[in-house]
C-alpha cells in the first residue's frame, strides 16, 4: 500500500510540475504561431509518440469496435479543449485563463456524482469549492479591469469540455485501451485541429525560432503524451472527483515557477492561496477512522473468501 502511495504521490507531483509550467512556455511560444495550428501540431505529435511506443500493444486497438469511442473523445479532449484553450490564451493573460480552465476539478466533481455515481458528499463539495477561491485568491494580483470578454467564454467552455471529456473517458475506461486512447484521441484530433487551422491561418506565419521549437516539443512531448497518459491513468484508478483535486496545484505551481525565473512576487495572497489549496486536497481526499475501519474489515473479509 505504502509504495502504491508513494507511486501515485510522484506522478501526481510530475503531473501538475509538468502542467503548471506549460503556462508560460505555451504563451511565450504563441507569439510566434497561429494557435490552432500549433494546438494541432503538438498534439498530433505527441500522439504520434505515444502511438510509436504502443506499438507492440497495437492488438489492444480495436479499431472496428471503438472508433466511434476514439473520435469522441478526440473532439472533447483535444479538438476543443486544447484548440479552444489555445485560442483564448491570445485573449488573457495566462495566470487569469488557467483560473477559468481549472475550474474543471469543480465541474468534474459534480459530472462523476451525476454520471459515475461516485459519492458526492457535502463535505467533498466544500472541499472542491475552498479550492478553486484559493486559485482565484492567488491570482487577484494579475486581475484587470479590461478583462476580455471572448477570453473569458473561452476559458470557462475549456473547463467545460476537459470535464466532459475525463468523464467520457472513465466511463468506456472497461471497453477501451487507456493507451491507446492517449494517443488516438490525440492524433485525430490534432488532425482536426491542423484542418481547422490550414483553413482559417497561414502556416507561414509560424516563425521556427527556438521559443517556439521548445514549446512544441515541450508539449507534444510532456504536456501530451506523458501527463495526460498519467492523468487517464490515476482517473481510471481512483475516483475522478479526487484526482481532480490535485489539478488545483496546477496554477499555483505556475505561480511559484514565475517567481523563481522570473522573478514575480511571492505575496500574502500566494500564501493564502496555497493554504486554501492545500485545505481543499485535505478534505476531498478526507477518510473517517470508521469509513477506513470498514473498508479494511471488507478487504479482510474478501480475502477470507478467497482462501
């Protein structure tokens, strides 16, 4: 058990190191590519990737039988989370849009209790609640009055899709490769994305300067193939409501790296921010002494059965 925690703990750590500090490199390699088609670009690569490492698993596809499920999930986990998310970094700053996007821990709590039938317990609300107003109490310093109205939409329908997309994913989790389902998801709808993009940009207009090879790289290779295939993977695993939590790191971790590198400001509101953040991870993942009481009795009583 002590080792499945500390396995779960490291990726949960990899995973919202490797997410927070997207944020700036995505927005600094945006200024020299349309975004569509750099959304596109680096999810088809990544894809692609994870595609070339799977291939001896390639048994595991079922093409024929789920399909339908690889391009669903491809239309929600990449053609319009990552192009809408692209698109509307343009619009704000990126501390202020990861705010809105992060909202998707709530709305992924509340769509697991109507769809999954995970227990949804008020307590867990609060928990999920205290969390995204720590992410907001960590980012008033970056709030503006000429707040764009398009960037906010756009923020709050990539939140919306990411959680219906995690949920989709969880719920054909039985019927489809976890693996596979990375990698095709991304591959088709990183295609989409770049058709979508060939018709409404101009690939000249992508400037192949060394910020924007580090983006592209760093996302097709860290914010695609692996994060996400650790994300499925802990949300298959565990309650989708629980894993969500930790995502709240995400922008706070964003914070910290901001401050290190680039010498951005640690105030009281970071500190608060933290706190809360940490209060909300506490009480979502929160067992009573009876509950864990129980649980073990029933684990115990299983492997009686068993012998």
């Amino acid at each position: 058990m002590s080792k499945l925690f500390t396995k779960t703990t490291i990726a949960l750590i990899f995973l919202v190191v490797v997410w927070g500090a997207s944020w700036p490199i995505y927005k600094l390699a945006l200024q020299y590519t349309p975004p569509l088609l750099f959304s596109g670009l680096r999810a088809t690569i990544g894809g692609i990737l994870l595609g070339v490492l799977l291939f001896k698993r390639r048994d595991k596809i079922n093409w024929n039988k789920n399909w339908k499920l690889y391009v669903i999930s491809a239309l929600f986990n990449t053609f319009l989370f990552f192009g809408i998310q692209t698109v509307g970094l343009n619009y704000l700053p990126g501390g202020l849009f990861s705010i809105l996007v992060y909202f998707q821990p709530v709305l992924l709590g509340l769509f697991a209790w109507i769809w999954l039938g995970e227990f949804m317990t008020p307590l867990k609300i609060v928990g999920l609640l205290i969390g995204f107003i720590g992410i907001v109490i960590v980012s008033l310093d970056g709030l503006t009055f000429h707040v764009s109205v398009i960037g906010v939409s756009l923020g709050l329908i990539s939140a919306v899709c990411w959680a219906l997309g995690v949920i989709f994913v969880k719920k054909v989790s039985d019927t489809v490769d976890p693996y596979w389902m990375v990698s095709l998801q991304s591959i088709i709808g990183g295609i989409a994305l770049l058709g979508t993009g060939t018709l409404f940009e101009k690939w000249s207009d992508i400037i192949w300067n060394s910020r924007y090879m580090v983006g592209l790289s760093y996302g097709a290779i860290f914010g695609i193939s692996l994060t996400f295939l650790i994300y499925y993977k802990l949300i298959n695993e565990g309650e989708a409501s629980k894993v969500g939590s930790f995502t709240f790191l995400v922008p706070i971790i964003a914070v910290i790296l901001g401050a290190v590198f680039l010498d951005e400001p640690v105030t009281y509101l970071l500190i608060v921010g933290l706190i809360l953040v940490g209060l909300s991870i506490l009480i979502v993942n929160y067992k009573s002494k009876e509950k864990l009481e129980n649980t073990f009795k029933n684990n115990v009583h299983q492997i009686k059965e068993g012998l």
